[in-house]
C-alpha cells in the first residue's frame, strides 16, 4: 500500500472501535445524503456506504481518490470526487449534507471556515480533528482557547465534543490528541451577525490583540459610543465577550458604517 502523504495530513485510522464509534455517532440513515472529506483508504467510508443513500467522497490525493473510484466502479450511489475540499463548492451536491470526516489536520481551520461558508446546504456534520482544535471550537468566554474560530462557528452551529481519540488509533500516529465533534446548525431564530464577514474580521483585529482591551484594540473601528450603544464595557478583554456581544457589536458597526457612507 501507498505511504502517507505528510504535506495531504494523511494519518489513516486503524482502531475498529473508534471507527464503529464514528459511524454510530453518525447513524446514517438510508434517506442521506453523506460527504466524506479525505476518505483516504476508506477507514470509516465503507461502513457508511453500506448505511446511507447516496455517497460522495471529496479525495484529495490522486492515487487514493484513483482506488476509491475503482472500489465502488458498480456501487451506483457512491461517486469519488478527485478534489480539494478547500476548493469544492458543497452546494453543487444539494442540500441537506450529512459531512463527515477524519479531516486533514494540516487545513482544518480553514476548512472549518469553508464550511461554514456552505452551511445553507449542510444537515450536520461529524468531523475528527486535534482536540486542541476541537477545545477550541466549543470554548466559553473567559479561556484561553476562546477565539474567532469558536465564535464564528458558535453563531451558526451547535458544537458538541463526542469523545477523544488516542494518536495509536491511526497510522501513522500523529503528534497529538485527536476528538470527534458534532456540529448542527442552529434554528433560524437563533441571533445571528447580519454580515459574518464584517464580524470575522472584527474577531481577527480584536483577537490578533488579546491582551489588549477591547477600547485599544478595536481603537480604529470603534467609539465609546458603540460599546455604550450595545452595552459593552470596553475596558474588558475580546476573550470575556460573548457570542451574542459580539454579534451586537459588529452589527452595530455595520450600521454605522452604513449610516455614514449614506450621509457622505
Ligand atoms: N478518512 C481516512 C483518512 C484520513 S487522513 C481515515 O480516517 O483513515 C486525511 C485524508 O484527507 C487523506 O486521505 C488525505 O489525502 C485527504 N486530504 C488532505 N487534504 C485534503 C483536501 N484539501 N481535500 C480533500 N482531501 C484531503
């Protein structure tokens, strides 16, 4: 069998507990639509498979993506996609994704935020990664691991760590602590930002200054009086805000934006 490739992430699982473990936290059901980020050599892929509806592989690596092709040439509910997940537009697959993946650690905060993107056409989604990532996706304000990514992802979805994994149950093994997370998409009436880029970038000045607090590090993009005019106190820190301040904040910047491009 081919080697791993270092620079594609590739760390293969091997342990038959942790994949039934992955699949019964997935319980796919014969009506779904599932996609499968980085199949690899088909670990958790042929469980699935057999469970669901429909079958869409997203393979990076053109040898593996080759095998899975020929694997599942008469199984017609199966198509192996030869791309970059970074890249692929999910919405072209429907709607309703079930995404699954043992994702590749090299790209997975980027990849969260693509996802993200695309979470119009997603169901749910399962997905391994560093349980450093995985602490930091579900952290509450007040720790260290409480940032842009939780924050951006706490607005659309509901993160649930599931379990960690152990780095013996891949090959090769990683360096680190592997977990599986499960993200849903919150209800439409939950408070969302009116521009999550316009809140994304207000998290990464904010947060690219943590020590600082909120007044000096957000001193070009706001006044006393936004923080007033949402009831933020600016001298905390971006780490002791919450989702929904935060949310408050960037919707009000917005407005005045737009309040003062209007009167320009
Ligand atoms: N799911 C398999 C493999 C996990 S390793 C298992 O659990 O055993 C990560 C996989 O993602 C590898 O197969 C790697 O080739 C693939 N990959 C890496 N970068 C990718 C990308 N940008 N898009 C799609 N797949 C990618």
């Amino acid at each position: 069998m081919a080697r791993a490739r270092r620079r594609f992430g590739q760390h293969f699982l091997v342990d038959p507990g942790v994949i039934d473990a992955i699949v019964d936290a997935i319980a796919p059901a014969r009506e779904d639509v599932l996609v499968e980020i980085g199949p690899g050599r088909g670990a958790i892929t042929e469980p699935l498979v057999r469970r669901c509806g429909r079958f869409h592989g997203i393979e990076l690596d053109r040898d593996l993506a080759a095998a899975l092709a020929r694997r599942y040439a008469d199984t017609p509910h199966v198509t192996i996609h030869e791309a970059d997940a970074l890249r692929f537009d999910f919405a072209t697959l429907g709607g309703n994704l079930r995404v699954v993946g043992n994702l590749p650690y090299n790209v997975s905060t980027p990849l969260l935020f693509h996802l993200l993107d695309a979470r119009a056409a997603i169901a749910d989604m399962h997905v391994m990664l560093q349980n450093e990532v995985v602490e930091r996706m579900a952290a509450s304000p007040g720790v260290k691991a409480y940032g842009r990514l939780g924050i951006m992802l706490g607005c659309f979805f509901d993160i649930e760590p599931l379990f960690t994994v152990p780095p013996e149950a891949f090959e090769p093994a990683p360096e680190v602590v592997s977990a599986v997370v499960r993200l849903r998409p919150l209800p439409d009436s939950a408070m969302q930002p009116r521009d999550a880029g316009a809140l994304s970038a207000l998290l990464a000045r904010a947060f690219s200054q943590r020590r600082k607090t909120l007044r000096n590090a957000l001193r070009d993009v706001a006044a006393d009086a936004d923080f007033a005019a949402v009831n933020i106190d600016p001298r905390l820190r971006p780490e002791n805000i919450a989702i929904e301040d935060w949310i408050a904040l960037s919707d009000r910047l917005a407005t005045a934006t737009d309040n003062a491009s209007r009167t320009r």
